[in-house]
C-alpha cells in the first residue's frame, strides 16, 4: 500500500472539518454516486489506522469519512489518499458531492443511466460556490432511493406510458398495481373490445410499473426522460422540492436546466438560505420564469 508522498502541498480546507475535540478534524472524501474502487477503500483504511482510530464513517450521503485525524497529520493524510486517487470533499456554502443510486446499470427498475448523470453533474458543478450548501441527487426511478425530492436538485428516472388497444386483452393488472391510482379502465362493455384504458398524466407519476408488469405488452414506452426537482431540504426546515419539469427528454437540457438554477439561487439567494426557502420568499413562479424562460 502507499507510502506518505514527500513534499506536502498546502492543505486543502475543502472536505476538513474541524471535531469538538481540540486540534482533531475529521476528512470527508469524495465518492461520486457512492462509487469507490477496492483499491480505493484499501487506501482509506490505511488512512484511517495510520491517523485516525482505524474506523471509518459511512454518511448519508454516500460519503465516507475518516475522524480523530490530528492537525499535524492532516497533510500526510491527504497526501496517502491522493495516490489511490481518492478526492476531499466538499463542505461549507458550496456545491457538495453528487449521490445516486444504481440506476439501469443494475437495477430491473432503473429508467436512467445515474452513474452517468451524476459523474457529469460533478465534473460541472462540484464544488462551485453557492449562498450555502447545494445537494443534488440521481434516482433511476420513482422508487426515489436517493430522495430526489429531498435535494437542492433531484434528478429522476421518468416514463411516460402509452396504452396500445389492440394488445390488451382487459386484465386489469395496470388499474390494480398502479401506485398513484392514475389509470382507470373506460367503457361499460366486456373483454378488450368493451373498454379502454386511460392515464391521467397530471396524477401519474412516470413510475414504469404498467410497462413493466403488463402481461400483453398493452403499456408501452412513449417517452423516456427525467423528472427535475428543485427546492428540497430536510435540514432545520424541512422542505419537499417543486417539480420544475415533468419530463425532460434530453440529458443535455438537465445540465442546462441545473446551471440556471444554481445561477438563479446564487443572484436571489441570501447567505446561509437554502434554495428552497429562496424558492419560498421570492416565489415558485419567478423562480420557474428565470430557470425556463416562461414569461
């Protein structure tokens, strides 16, 4: 395993934070949608029984965390870290580490590629200063395992159902297992050529189950996307985040729709006030006129 690297740069606060024991800090490092290799995790135990007590934090976001580091080893500490290619951190009014879920990688639910969304969102946003601590989190699907609606920015997994009548042989399964009660079955006759069945768009939540679990294939695919959400917050105030966009269909219009809510949050946003509460004071419908250009 790595040894100390001679030559210590200066320090780097990010990822820092200071223990309520004197002269102890705790390191916060940087593991994108959870993600750290085997080499990597070898290394920060290394770490964490060279400087620390020999244990590591899990947080709830998906971060680890190595505390009881003395300020004379912060520097060496860091440095071992570095050479596994394990990164800080973020704390303080800043742009913290994106978490996700596993998406359609693994997951038999997943409507998204997370990983790759979020790897993205980093490589744009981490760490970019803010009026105070910005969240963003990607979920694959509406079984919102990464609490989209709990973050600054949620990013969601979204299907948009479509019923095709020539294969559905009237089961009744979509009305049955649909978690929001969306669909109902029309008509008054008997069999698949007495009815139809309806999604209400305004109450569906894009979950993918009909499309899913239909035994004839009746429910399909019409559009594939992502549901954007900003606002949430579960610290002192809680908040659950506004849906900003139902279905956004581009992976590229996310990164553009997230710019200009951060832009929005940094030119109205008070120090030490999250976004959500900004959304609040200054209103929902200013908030979605500045970030989609509605008037």
């Amino acid at each position: 395993m790595a040894e100390l690297v001679p030559g210590a740069a200066p320090l780097n606060r990010d990822g820092v934070l200071r223990q309520k024991q004197p002269d102890y800090y705790l390191l916060r490092l940087k593991a994108i949608a959870g993600d750290l290799t085997a080499t990597q995790l070898a290394c920060i135990a290394l770490v964490a029984e060279r400087y620390g007590k020999g244990v590591v934090h899990l947080s709830t976001r998906q971060g680890v965390e190595i505390h009881h580091v003395h300020k004379d080893d912060l520097e060496g500490a860091r440095l071992v870290l570095q050479t596994a290619g394990v990164q800080m951190g973020a704390s303080g009014n800043r742009v913290r580490v994106i978490v996700a879920c596993p998406g359609n990688a693994t997951c038999k639910w997943g409507a998204i590629e997370t990983k790759k969304i979020a790897t993205e969102l980093d490589t744009r946003f981490f760490n970019l200063e803010a009026p105070y601590k910005f969240k963003m989190a990607v979920t694959g699907c509406a079984n919102n395992c990464t609490k989209a609606n709990e973050n600054d920015i949620g990013v969601r997994g979204a299907t948009e159902p479509k019923w095709i009548s020539t294969l559905c042989t009237d089961c009744k399964s979509c009305v049955k297992f649909c978690p929001a009660k969306a669909i109902e079955r029309l008509g008054e006759g008997s069999g698949a050529d007495g009815c139809r069945y309806n999604v209400d768009r305004d109450i569906c939540i894009n979950c993918s189950i009909c499309t899913k679990q239909c035994p004839s294939k009746a429910w399909i695919t019409a559009r594939q996307g992502y549901t954007l959400f900003i606002g949430g917050t579960m610290g002192k105030t809680p908040r659950f985040a506004t849906m900003l966009k139902r279905i956004v269909e581009s992976e590229e219009e996310i990164y553009d729709l997230v710019e200009k809510a951060l832009t929005c949050y940094r030119t109205h946003g008070r120090k030490k006030e999250r976004f959500g509460l900004m959304i609040d004071r200054i209103g929902i419908d200013k908030v979605r006129a500045e970030i989609l250009g509605e008037s």
